[in-house]
C-alpha cells in the first residue's frame, strides 16, 4: 500500500480526488489556503474542473450548481468564510443536494487569528444558517482521518442528498503524518432522477428549495427531519480508549482529541480509571453511547478548544449530569497538564 | 389590460400547462398583465425551440418576480439564491460542458446584491447567457429603488423621487461589462412593443447561438415593463420606456465577438484509479507499515531558527528518516505569531506508538539555529535532554542537567561550497548526537526521497551530513580527552 508523509490539507485533496470529486472552487483564507492550492495543482492534472472564486459566497453557489448537475464538489474554508457560506450552504440542505465542505476551523470571534480552535462546533452541527436542517459533520483527528473522513464525508453526502462538513482545525490542516493512499479510485456517474445537467435525461428536474404554499413547505421540513432522523439512526460513529473500565470520561474530538488520549495515559499511570470517548461524527452525535456511559455512573469532561459548545450536548444527551470543561481559545493548544489536573480533581 | 396576454402555455418551448404552479388557470402565468417576464418567457422558448437546444439548457431563476421561471420554460431548472445565479452557472457550466446556462435575473438580483457575481463571472468568460430584467425597480418586494431607479423616479424607499445626492445615479451594467475583455456578446434591447420585441428576439437568439456553440459569455439586458409597480396603463409603460428609459439607458449592441472567438471546450474529468496514482506518485511511493513497538523511547524534537534557514525542511527529512523505519511521526510547523517576525520553528515526534499532540512543548532536543531560538526554547528543554545549535549564534551557558553541543554548521556547509545547506550539517550533528533511536542510514535514506525532485543534489548533501556528523564526533573526543 503506498504511504507518504502528507500534510493534512494535502490529504483532504487525495482524499476528495479518489473519491471521484471533480469540481472545487475557493477562496483563499488561512490556515485552509493549501487545500485550494493543492486542488490548483492537481485537478487540472486529471481534468477535474478548478475555480478561485470571488468570494467564499460564490464559491459556495459553484459547488450549489456542480451538486445541481450532479456531480461531486468540494469547498473549503475556514471561519470568516464558513460565515458567508452559511447562505449557500442554507439552500443546498434546502435542496436537498450533496457536496462536502471542509471546515479548518481558526481562531474567532470576528477575525480572531489563525491559530486552531473548535468554536465552529455550533455553526457546523446546528445548522448554520436559517432554517431547521442539519449537516453530516466528521470530526477527523490525524492526516489519514483527513483523506479518510473526506472520502467518508461524500458517500454521505450522497447516500443522504445533503451536506457534509469535516470541521478540523488549523493543527490538522498543517501537521504532516504518514497517509496511506486509498486502494480504490471512485467513477462518479450523475444520478439523473434529480440531478440537472443539461440533458435530455434530466430535462423534466428542478432543483429549488422554494414553496410557496405553506403547507407544502412544512411537509418539505418534515421530509426534511424525517432525513436527519435515519441519519441518527444509522450514522452515528465514535471511537473509545480504555472506556471498559473508565469511571471518568474525557469526551474529545479533532486535535484535542489526541491530546486527551495522552491524558488518560497520565491518569492511569496514577491509577486513576480515565477513559476517552471520541466522537467521529458530531452530527449525528453518538448520543445513545453517550447516554449509556451516563448510565453506568461514568463522569464527563469536555475536552474542546471552545467556551464548551460540545459540552452541551454531553450534558443533553447524558439526562443532564453534570460536564466539566477543560478549554482554551484564541489559537492556544489545551495542555496535557490541564486535562490531568482536572481528572484528579473529578476522580 | 389584456388579460390573455398572460396566457403562454403551449407557446415554443414553454409547457403546454404549468402543472408546477397549480392553481385555477393551468396555461396562465403568475405574472401581472403587460409584464415584460412574460414576453421574455416566450422569447427564450422560441429561441431554445429554433435552435433545438431545449435538452441542453438549464435556466437559474432568480430571487425576484421571476423566481417560478420554473414553471414555464420547457427545460432543466435550477432556483438561486439572491444575486448568486452567475456563481451557480459557473459551477454547472464547468462541470458539465455540454450544458447551455442562463442566468435569468432582475436589477436588484444582478445589480445589486449579485453586482460582484455578475461582474466577476462576465470576466471569467464563463459559458453562460444572462438574460438581465431592467425595470428600474424591485418588483417581488413591492417597488422600492433599484440600482437602475432613473434620477427623480418615485419608489417605495424613494417617496420624493431619487436624489442622486443620497442615492447615487443609475448603474449602466452594459457599460460596465463592456469595459471587460472576455464577454463574447453585450446587447441592450427594449420589450416596450411590437417592433422593439422583434429586435429584443434576435438578441435572446443570439445569445443562445453563442452558448449552443460553446463561444464564451452573452449579455442581454432588457427595459422591462412592470406596469404593476410603476402603476402605467399598457401605453404609460411603453412610453415611460421608449421615452425617459431609452434616455438614460441607451439600446445598443455593445459588442459581438461572436465571429472572431474559438469555442471554449473543456475535457471530460479523468476519474480512473491509475491517472491518480500517477499525478499523486504513488507508483515510486514506498510501503511502509507502522508497527506497534513499547521498547521505542518517544522523543519530541524542536527545531526552530530564522525563516529561510532551513528550519522546517530539516524537520521534515527527520520526519521522512523515522517514518522510513515505520516509526510512527508527526511534524507540525509552529506558525504563531513569531512566524512574522522572521523566526519559525517546528515540532517533530518520533514514537513507538500512535502520537498524542503534535507539538513538543519540552523538547528531549532542541536544534536552534540563531540565538533568539536558542533563548526562547532552551528553558523548556527536557532535563537530560540536549541542545544543538549553530555556533554563530555565540557562547552558551547550558541550562542544569541538559547537555549543549555547538556545531559550526554554516562553516562546514560553506567549506563543501553549499553555505545554504547548514540545514544538512545540523542534521548530521544531530544524526551522531541526537541519540534518537534511528537507525544512521535512515538519514541519508530521507535524502532520497526529500530531494526525490533534484536528485542531483543528493550525493552533495550525503557529503555534508557526514561532515556535520563528524565535526560533532570531534567533538566528542576532543571533550573524552
Ligand atoms: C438575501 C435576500 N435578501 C432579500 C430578499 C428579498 N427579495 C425578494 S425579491 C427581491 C427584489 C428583487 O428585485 P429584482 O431583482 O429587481 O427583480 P423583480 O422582482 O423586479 O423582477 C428582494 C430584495 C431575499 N429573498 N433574499
Ligand atoms: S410586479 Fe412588475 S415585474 Fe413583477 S410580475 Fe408584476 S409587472 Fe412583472
């Protein structure tokens, strides 16, 4: 199998283009640049269509037509932009069409920095925009999860008809790591039952998400929820480490994810029982685990780079108990020390 | 008003009934009576039917009156979201190059809201009709200014009429394009009446004839009637158009490149698995498998020094050198804000094991380059650990229980006639001393595949990084004796 040393934004493209990806268009903001860069380089090699667009909103509205058509595109951004892409991103789920967008989330609010953190959690699992819709959301935590999770991220897209975000951070996109390629090459086909790409199959499609009527429009939303239901249902994906026994739970993803396993290494060695609960996917979170580990007396810590968004959902989905928090912001990577100290004080 | 005027259904290239809308009159618009959308609907289904394109087209309606196009043109749709049609053409038209596009939009779509969309998209050239209703006023939203309101004229947010003063003067969006290079075809016409519809029809023509011939970007823009908003009977509007419309905004055919232009023809996108392998190499790539190994003691490296000197290259060979044994490895470039002030520095792991964060916060070594790093870093390096650092940057005490070794790497590399490769001498100091658990030909092994582009530079680099290794086991006897 060929590996080489990748640097995560790299692997988003691998990852995209053996996933039979054929349109990207961006804009450039740090810490995502490479990702258009790489596209730049290596979409035309094949004939796979590039666009710098204008403005992260144009780009959003290219990846609204190339999904119109059918086929599978990709964007990516960072925070500022993910903002003006909420517009578009609002319509794609309206209209129910498929594409990926790649989150490599920085410092906010407002310009912030671009160093990492994980306060676009609310803006990816919760929508967005206006409107109730939901995107696929993967949380990757190493390069190869970069291509991995891209590749996952469009069999959803597609599987559902909606968007999927994979929300990394700044550390992700930057870091290099072995990646070893995929062993299998997508040949993307349209599907023509709603696709509308300019033939005589797809001549009778509409691709809208207006309805005037209001009733029409509320079956459309309970259609629409329906969806997100079978997406709970099924997708929900999560990782554990030393969880058998654990009696405190760091609940991490993405890049503090990796930090907090190091942590549980910590506590054991002083023999505190510490386990951690990954989750893969943030939408749909894996609320059933969550709730089981609530059940068995285990206690939480969030363990994010934000005011403690995810922390929430913990506290829902666990019948309320009570979530410690260990965070940092403004592009400061949470420490190990902080995420022990913390063990023992809840242990 | 006649009424029946809103009847279209059955007409060239619109549907026979509007199932889509619904409602009482299945052959009637939406539309108000004497609406120029109307006349525009029925002149693009002619033209898509004459040029028999009507497999091919997809039409991008717009936020405004025309939003339910959708419901009459006999063709693929697509709805857009406010000004964005132009973006939403390009993505479509790129990934299908066959497909004939039209952006259909009013002025406060297109001139407004959409402004940099339109602007942006006729500058690109993109395969793409955009058919733009000027009718001097938001109609959806109940008549207030558009970007091409006429000075004096009353709207909802303009009760006094437009004062140039506050609200500027109207936006000549021909004029603006016709200020690019790429549009093919740029045309002013009029829908006001009969003779002028006949002229608007040959334009609505001609800008699907380039598209069908894959010639590049058209431009249509029509004074439109809304007799609704204006609040004109069917004779008012015509002369309110001809008359104080025509003054401000001049019919003209701006330009037809048509004759002189190639079509623009885009290739099919190439998805097989061995393409990909080529552009990606994975053919030369190596198979290495990482395996799981407890005895392997974990370091964490940090290099840091000047931007330029090589800083993070020399992390990412060392990186290559450890993943070519199957050691696991992160490198992570450190890009804070120091990175501005000249300085970058980065973190290398090597482990045994799956590597929790990529940063090293205490380094086992640190390699600086200059002194500002060596200051900064050499109070977070691991007791027991080492410093190895350019000997430039001068006489340094060491820091308890932390071993200092200062290695000439500018002179070396100089000596052997390649000043900017000091990188290579550090790495070779920190092949002998660094104690990193590697094996030594898995640095020079890392070359190979960091110089894979330029391999002539590779049997210069071995010679410096054994200089580099040398000049530190001189070292190391120097201080036995
Ligand atoms: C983002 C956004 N802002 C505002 C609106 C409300 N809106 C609907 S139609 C319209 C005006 C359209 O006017 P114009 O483009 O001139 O088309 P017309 O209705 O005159 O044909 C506006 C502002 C919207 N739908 N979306
Ligand atoms: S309001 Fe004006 S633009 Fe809208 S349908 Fe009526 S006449 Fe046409």
């Amino acid at each position: 199998m060929a590996s080489q040393l990748v640097a995560g934004n790299s692997a988003v493209i691998v990852g995209a283009m053996y996933a039979g990806c054929d349109c990207f268009f961006g804009y450039p903001i740090t810490p995502a640049s490479e990702i258009l860069h790489e596209a730049s380089k290596f979409f035309p090699k094949v004939d796979r269509k590039f666009v710098q667009a204008e403005s992260e909103e144009a780009a959003i509205n290219m990846v609204y037509g190339a999904a119109t058509a059918g086929h599978r595109v990709l964007a990516a951004s960072s925070g500022p932009g993910m903002s003006l892409k909420q517009e578009g991103i609002t319509y794609i789920a309206g209209a129910e069409l498929p594409c990926v967008i790649v989150d490599i989330c920085r410092a906010g609010p407002g310009l912030g920095n671009i160093g990492p953190e994980q306060s676009d959690y609310n803006q990816a699992c919760k929508g967005g925009g206006h409107g109730c819709y939901n995107n696929i959301v993967l949380a990757p935590a190493s390069v190869q999860e970069m291509c991995d999770f891209t590749m996952k991220a469009f069999e959803l897209a597609f599987k559902y008809r909606n968007p999927a975000i994979v929300l990394a951070d700044g550390v992700l996109g930057h870091m290099v790591e072995p990646l070893k390629f995929p062993e299998t090459a997508l040949e993307h086909k349209i599907d023509t039952t709603w696709a509308v790409a300019g033939k005589a199959e797809t001549r009778g499609n509409l691709v809208t998400s207006i309805a005037l009527n209001f009733d029409e429009m509320e079956q459309h939303n309970y259609k629409l929820q329906e969806k997100y239901r079978r997406i709970k249902e099924n997708e929900a994906a999560w990782d554990g480490y030393k969880l058998d026994d654990a009696k405190v739970v760091l609940v991490s993803y993405g890049i503090s994810s990796r930090i907090a396993r190091s942590a549980v290494d910590a506590a054991r060695k002083m023999g505190i029982k510490a386990g951690l609960f990954r989750p893969i996917t943030l939408f749909p979170f894996p609320e059933k685990e969550i709730r089981r580990l609530a059940d068995k007396g285990c206690k939480f810590i969030s363990v994010e780079m934000s005011n403690g968004q995810m922390r929430e959902d913990i506290r829902l989905y666990s019948g309320c108990q009570p979530v410690e928090l260990v965070c940092r912001y403004g592009g400061n990577l949470i420490q190990l020390d902080d995420i022990v100290k913390k063990i023992k004080e809840v242990a | 008003m006649a009424a029946k005027e809103k009847v279209i259904g059955g007409h060239p290239g619109i549907y026979a009934t509007f199932p889509r809308k619904g409602g009482a009159a299945p052959t009637a618009t939406h539309y108000c009576p004497g609406c120029g959308h109307g006349i525009l609907h029925k002149l693009i289904g002619e033209a898509m039917a004459e040029l028999e394109i009507q497999d091919r087209c997809v039409v991008i309606s717009p936020v405004g009156c025309a939003v339910f196009a959708y419901y009459y043109l006999d063709c693929g749709h697509v709805q857009a979201a406010h000004g964005r049609a132009p973006a939403i053409a390009t993505g479509i038209s790129r990934a299908e190059d066959d497909a004939i596009v039209m952006a259909y939009q009013g002025d406060g779509d297109l001139a407004s809201i959409g402004l940099n969309e339109t602007i942006q998209a006729a500058n690109r050239g993109e395969k793409l009709a955009v058919f733009f209703i000027n009718n001097t006023v938001y109609g959806m939203t109940g008549g207030q200014m558009a970007p091409t309101t006429l000075i004096g004229e009353v709207t909802a947010t303009t009760p006094a009429g437009r004062d140039p003063r506050d609200m500027g003067y109207p936006m000549h969006i021909c004029e603006i394009l016709d200020t690019l290079k790429a549009p093919v075809f740029i045309e002013r016409v009029s829908l006001s009446d009969i003779e002028h519809i006949r002229k608007a029809r040959r334009a609505v023509k001609k800008a699907l004839q380039i598209q069908k011939d894959k010639l590049g970007y058209s431009f249509v823009e029509f004074l439109s009637p809304c007799p609704t908003i204006l609040r004109m009977d069917a004779q008012g509007i015509a002369k309110f158009i001809n008359e104080q419309m025509e003054k401000e905004f001049p019919l003209k055919k701006f330009r037809d490149r048509s004759a002189e232009v190639q079509p623009i023809i885009r290739a099919e996108s190439d998805y097989s698995k061995e393409s990909l392998d080529r552009v990606f190499g994975c053919t030369e790539m190596q198979c290495i498998e990482m395996e799981k190994d407890r005895e392997f003691a974990p370091k964490g490296i940090k290099i840091a020094g000047f931007g330029g000197q090589g800083v993070l290259s020399m992390g990412l060979a060392l990186a290559q050198a450890a993943f070519g044994c199957g050691r696991f490895v992160s490198w992570y470039p450190d890009y804070g804000p120091e990175q501005r002030g000249g300085t970058s520095n980065c973190s290398v792991i090597v482990s045994g094991e799956p590597i929790g964060s990529p940063v090293v916060d205490h380094p086992d070594v640190l390699v600086a380059f200059n002194r500002p790093s060596l200051e900064k870093f050499a109070p977070s390096v691991k007791k027991g650990g080492m410093i190895i650092y350019e000997s430039l940057a001068g006489q340094f005490e060491a820091p308890e229980g932390v071993k200092v070794i200062s290695v000439p790497a500018t002179q070396i590399a100089t000596d052997k006639g390649a000043h900017q490769a000091a990188n290579t001498a550090m790495f070779g100091a920190l092949m002998q001393a660094g104690n990193l658990g590697l094996p030594r030909e898995a640095y020079g092994n890392a070359f190979r595949v960091t110089f894979a582009k330029k391999p002539k530079l590779i049997p210069k680099n071995l010679d410096i990084l054994e200089a580099g290794a040398q000049a530190v086991k001189l070292l190391e006897m120097a201080s036995k004796k």
